[in-house]
C-alpha cells in the first residue's frame, strides 16, 4: 500500500507524546531561553513549528521571532547575537547550518531528531525531540514533538498550567482512539473528494495558521495537489476571488476562531467548493480528525492534517513515502 511509513509514523505520534510527557524536556527549553528575547530558525515544517512555538511564546509576553533559514543570508542584521532555537528534524540542514553562520548566536539551542548532528554539535544546549527514527519523507512524529515542546516550554515560562504532563497525555489518549476509531473512515472517504479538486486551500487565524502552512505543505509532498495555507481574515482581502467549484476549502476551528474562519468558509459555500473542518464543529461543515481539549489541541489539527494529506497522496495514486525531487536529508 502507498505511504505504509508514512502511515505508520503517524500513528506512533501518541507514544512519542506519553515519553515527552515523562521526561523534561519542555523544562529544559524553557530554562535555557529564560530572561531572553528569541528567534526561532527553522527550514520547512521547521520553519512553520517555529512559528507556533513563537507566536505562544508572544501570548505570554515574551519576545520571539520566527526566520526562515533560507531568509537569513538577507535578513540576519537585527537578530545577529540573539539566543537562537534552531528548529531541525535532521540537524543536517545546510540552510540552517548556514544561517548560523550568519547569525552568530550568542546562545544556540538546538531543538532536533538528531541529538548527534553537526547542529547538535554547535549547541551549547542539546534537546533531543525524542520521535525516533523517521523513513517516510513527510515529517510527521517529529513535527508534533516539537510542537508538544515549543507549547509546553511557553507555558512553563508564563506560569500557565493548563500545559502538563496529565494534559498531554490526555491529548495522546484521545488521538490514538481516533486513529484506532471509525474517524479515519470518514477521513478516506473526503480525501477521495479532495483528491479531484484543481486546488486546497486552508484557513485558520491563531495557532491554527502556522497548521494551516504545514497542512498544505503536507498535501503538496504526499499527493502533488495544490494547496494554500492562508490566515482566514487576510483570506477575503483579494484570494476569495479563486474560489470556484473546482476547489477544496478546509476550515482550523477552536472555541477563538471560529467567528473568523466561518467568514470564508461561508465565502467558499457561495462558491460552491468542497468544505471540510477540522478541530471543531462549524454548523453543518463535514469534521475530519479528532476533537480535543484545548491545551494541546494544535497536536490534533497537525494528526489531522497528516491522514487527510496521506489518503488524498493515495486517492492520487502517488508514493507518499518518497515525494519525487524530495529528500530526507533536506529537513522538513
């Protein structure tokens, strides 16, 4: 069967989150970036869990920025001297390794798959995500241990409490009795509707925004369709107008954003585009994926994301495991 790696990487997610919530890892990031400003440098979904990871650092009032590794040659002035988190699956990146070069961290913090990588070795602090071994060339376990990490150490630094170890688990639990569960039934059976449509395109606001780049990067390497992540209010200013019949519209739903992804999903529905949800329920909208609490809710979008984007690659008929032009090494 087409993407079995793939598939199973996915489904070992809620095992990799029980160890991240017996260890400390999510205590070590946060005492290493303490009575800092950050930024957080990453390559592709890299790059988008840095952005999570930076925008919850930002809701507890502390300074974090994310920045493309690729970006840094150009854009590198402002931050040189900056403690950096440096967000790699392989820890081999050579736009990363690059950009450190120009970055000159005055604190580096590798956050990696790779405890024994040439990243791993230029750090002062080591933190190994801990997902094990990944075959499938689209990321999956890495991406959400990281995000598990970046959102639990954020809350520690702005004495929340909502993020722990019970709260993680609890998210765990429940994704694995949605994989195990009839929900991926319905995942397959919209993923064959997906999978004939000219374009996907993806609206969140919030945390659900840097899910909503990773999910259209993750359908674009595991099936070759076009998709877009876009911030569900920028959305109607100019994009709206590509929507036709000929188009899949996936709405990132929680209790904060609903009012603002409703308005182009409702825009998509005027259009005649096929309309999906996932994270909550908007109206009479098809939810795909599984429904969470709220602490680590963005792990269940991302799982979410991860199935639809490997049965649309299988409906299209294409080896999600090895995306063709696509590379391990590469980092993502």
């Amino acid at each position: 069967m087409l993407g079995v790696n793939f598939e199973r990487e996915i489904r070992q997610q809620p095992d990799v989150w029980c160890t991240i919530a017996a260890s400390s890892k999510a205590e070590q990031l946060a005492e290493a970036i303490r009575g800092r400003d950050v930024l957080l440098v990453g390559s592709g979904s890299s790059l988008f869990m840095s952005r999570l990871g930076a925008l919850a650092l930002r809701r507890r009032g502390i300074r974090a920025e994310p920045l493309a590794a690729a970006e840094a040659p150009l854009d590198y002035a402002a931050y040189r001297g900056s403690a950096v988190v440096a967000v790699s699956q392989s820890g081999q990146s050579e736009d990363l390794l690059h950009a450190l070069d120009m970055l000159q961290p005055e604190k580096l913090i590798a956050l990696t798959n790779a405890p024994s990588s040439p990243l791993a070795a230029l750090a002062s602090v080591v933190i190994d995500v801990g997902a094990g071994p990944e075959v499938a060339v689209p990321a999956s376990k890495s991406v959400t241990a990281t995000a598990a990490i970046l959102l639990w150490a954020a809350g520690i630094l702005g004495k929340g409490h909502a993020r722990n170890a019970e709260s993680l688990i609890d998210t765990a639990e429940n994704v694995r009795s949605w994989l195990d569960g009839p929900g991926v039934d319905a995942v397959c059976e919209a993923a064959a509707r997906i999978a004939r449509r000219r374009s996907v395109v993806i609206v969140a606001t919030g945390y659900g925004l840097p899910v909503a780049y990773e999910f259209a990067l993750k359908l674009k390497e595991a099936s070759y369709i076009h998709a877009e992540g876009f911030s569900a209010g920028e959305f109607r200013h100019g994009s709206a107008a590509m929507l036709d019949a000929s188009c899949a519209v996936i709405g990132i739903i929680d209790d904060v954003s609903r009012q603002v992804v409703n308005r182009p999903m409702l825009e998509a529905a005027e259009a005649e585009s096929l309309r999906y949800v996932i994270g909550g329920h908007l109206g009479d909208v098809p939810l795909l994926g599984p429904v969470v609490g709220e602490p680590f809710n963005t792990l269940a979008w991302l799982v979410a994301a991860q199935m639809i984007a490997l049965h649309v690659g299988r409906a299209r008929h294409v080896e999600s495991d090895a995306p063709r032009g696509q590379a391990k090494v590469l980092d993502s």
